[in-house]
C-alpha cells in the first residue's frame, strides 16, 4: 500500500469509442471511492472527464468516419507520439486499454517499451476466443491481466496462459433498476388484447443503420402481416437517426405503428415483449432484461467468403447463444450471423416469437439460465477489486 510520502498512483485509460468511455467512467468512479489518492489519465471521452480523468487527448468520437481509414491511421500514429511524449515525462502505475483492441495493442506497446514496470490490465477480453486466436500471443505479452465481462472468457484465457477474471457486465449491474422504472407515457399503447410491443435496434453507428435497417424493416412488415396487432418502437441512439433509416428504407412502406425513440434505449427494452436485434453487446442488454429477441447482422458476401470464413472460427455469434453453449450446448434465441440481407428467416422467426406466447416463454426460461452468472457479480465491485488488487503485487 502507498504511504502519504508517495508520488500519487496514476492509471492510464485508453478507451477509444463511446461504449468504452462509459465502461471506463464507471470503473473510475467506483476506484476514487475507494482510493481518492488515485490519478486517471489517458485517451477517452467526455464521461472519463466528468470523472475527473485528465485526458491528453479526446479519442471517443468516431474520427475514422469523419477522416475515412487512412486518416484515421495517421491520426492514431500521432496520439502515439503524444502518449511517447507524456510517458517520457510522466510515471504510471498501471495502464487500463478499454476494449478497442486494434487501437489499444499499439498503446500496450508503448507501455512496455517506455514503463515496462507498469501494470497493464485490460477492461473487456479482446474477442479472440471467436476469431484470429493467434492473438492470444500478443495478449499474453501485453497484458498482466484482463478483467472479463463473459463468465467463460477466464477459463478460456487460463488455458492459453493469460490471467483473466470475471468481473460481471454493466448491463446485467443496471437491470434492476431500468425495470424498475415507469415507461414512459409517450411510447406508444397496444391496442386490443393479445398485441405485442417490439423493440428493433439496428445499430447505433451508421455503417451498422446501413447494413441491417432495411432487412430489420422488410421483416417487421412481413411479421405485422401475420400478426396485425404487432407494434414496433426502434431504439435510435440520436434523433437525426430517424431520417437516415427513411432513407435507408425510402422503397418500402413505414407502417403507422412504427415508432422511433432516440436516446432511451434501456426504456424501450422495459416497454418492449420481444426485439430484434443486430448481433453485438446490446444482445446482453435485452437478454438481461429479459426480453426474447431475434439476431441477426448482415455482412458482405464477398467479405465473408475471401476472409470472415477462415479469421473467425466460431460459428455461435450472438453473445446470449455464446454463453448457452458454453453452459450445456444449445442456443437460446434464434441466430442469423453472418447474414447476407434477406429477409424471409428473419420476419420467420419474429412472426414465431411475435404469434406465439409460449415461444416467449420458452425462450424466456433459456434467458434466465444465461443470466445466472451475472446475478452474484456486481461490474463496478468486481472490477475495482481485481484492479485494485493488481496494483499491490
């Protein structure tokens, strides 16, 4: 433990977009409880700064879409020079690279080059257990510890070498409270016995608005056809959300009980029965609430034929599905990743799920068992802990 003569302990975060600037935030906010002598310092956003984090560089705006790739690139190699410099001239206890891998294996890097005595312990596991796994190498020279949000990522990593604990999921940490919570009176009202509300969620980036709206759409429209009560509010993440899924969707019809909800997305889950969803970590958050949903995500052909097919191994995508397999070997809710946009299987398995109430409540059970796991684990507690305890060996 430090003594009051000792310089203060500095953690460097490096979180690289939005979701991880949230997960950082919280993480922060938990350890000044517990120790206000830390520092925060690093790349981040806005919510690391409203923690008292003094960032040497904003990183959380999605320069790549504004700068295209070889932009983006270059920027990187300048925030690297900036971290070189502050390295050069500041000490470190311990550096906390926050998802993002492609951006956050070069920082590692310069941590080790410059402060090989710093810690570096990653927040989320990098994703290698599903595709490239050759980069467990890199993860096991870079990393003296990851804090993993899936209850079977440290069994995984122990046995390729790399220390690794479960530290729970902010999604499953906030889940009591968001169900607990009024809906809001202007979502919309069933009307009539037996409707069933539906949560669709895209995306929140628009190169994901782009690859999956118009599928999500085509297949609401088929499902509200077979099941006339069937009413859908998507989960936009900015209002101006709302015309690019017009235009995305401008040679198909908008049905009138199709809603868009900007901003609240935990509040239309607690308002919806069932969603659908593109694959990715908001598949945790429906599954916490427990609310069964069909997965999908649309990928290119080509992409997936010249390349997907021989990086990635898994062929189990959706994370609730990841973690039922790994329990005892069956999915849960009904998966199509890769998919290459038609739309017939998924407005199939939403007219099931939308139709049927004990498909629901099938599903519903399945989801139950996922979220075990997570119930005795609390994110913010588990994750200062294992940092904490890192910094003291």
């Amino acid at each position: 433990m430090p003594t009051p003569s000792d310089p203060p302990r500095t953690i460097f975060f490096a979180a690289f977009e939005p979701s991880g600037d949230v997960l950082a935030a919280r993480l922060i906010e938990e350890l000044k409880r517990r120790d206000p002598s830390l520092r925060f310092t690093g790349f981040g956003g806005p919510k690391m700064q409203a923690q008292g984090a003094e960032l040497i560089e904003v990183t959380t705006e999605h320069a790549a879409i504004a700068l295209g790739i070889f932009g983006e690139v270059q920027n990187h190699r300048r925030r690297l020079k900036v971290m070189d410099d502050y390295l050069a001239e500041h000490k470190i206890t311990a550096l906390v690279p926050v998802d993002s891998p492609a951006a956050n294996w070069s920082v590692c890097k310069r941590v080790r080059k410059h402060q090989p005595e710093a810690k570096i312990v990653h927040l989320v596991c990098p994703q290698i257990w599903g595709w490239a796994t050759w980069r467990v190498r890199r993860l096991r020279k870079l990393s003296d510890k990851v804090l993993c949000l899936l209850p079977f990522e440290p069994g995984w990593l122990d046995e390729r070498g790399v220390p690794g604990v479960f530290v729970g999921h902010p999604v499953f940490e906030d889940a009591p409270g968001v169900l607990d919570e009024p809906i809001a009176d202007d979502l919309p009202k069933p009307d009539g016995e037996g409707a069933v509300k539906l949560a669709l969620m895209p995306g929140s980036r628009p190169s994901e608005l782009k690859k999956n709206w118009h599928t999500m759409l085509t297949a609401f429209n088929a499902a509200q056809g077979e099941c006339p009560g069937l009413i859908g509010v998507v989960a936009a993440r900015r209002p101006s959300d709302e015309q690019v899924l017009r235009e995305i969707g401008r040679d198909l019809p908008w049905p009138e009980r199709l809603h868009v909800v900007a901003g609240r997305t935990p509040g239309v889950l607690r308002w919806a029965d069932i969603a659908m969803v593109k694959s990715g970590t908001s598949t945790l958050q429906v599954a916490s609430l427990g609310r069964p949903m069909v997965v999908f995500y649309n990928v290119s052909p080509t992409q997936w034929n010249l390349l997907g097919r021989w990086l990635i191994k898994t062929r189990t995508f959706a994370l609730p599905n990841v973690i039922s397999e790994w329990q005892d070997g069956r999915r849960v809710v009904p998966e199509s990743v890769p998919h290459f946009g038609d739309a017939e299987p998924i407005a199939h398995e939403l007219t099931r799920l939308a139709c049927d109430p004990e498909a629901r409540a099938h599903q519903l059970d399945r989801l139950e068992r996922v979220a075990e796991p997570f119930g005795t684990v609390v994110f913010k507690d588990a994750a200062a802990e294992a940092l904490l305890a890192e910094l003291s060996v």
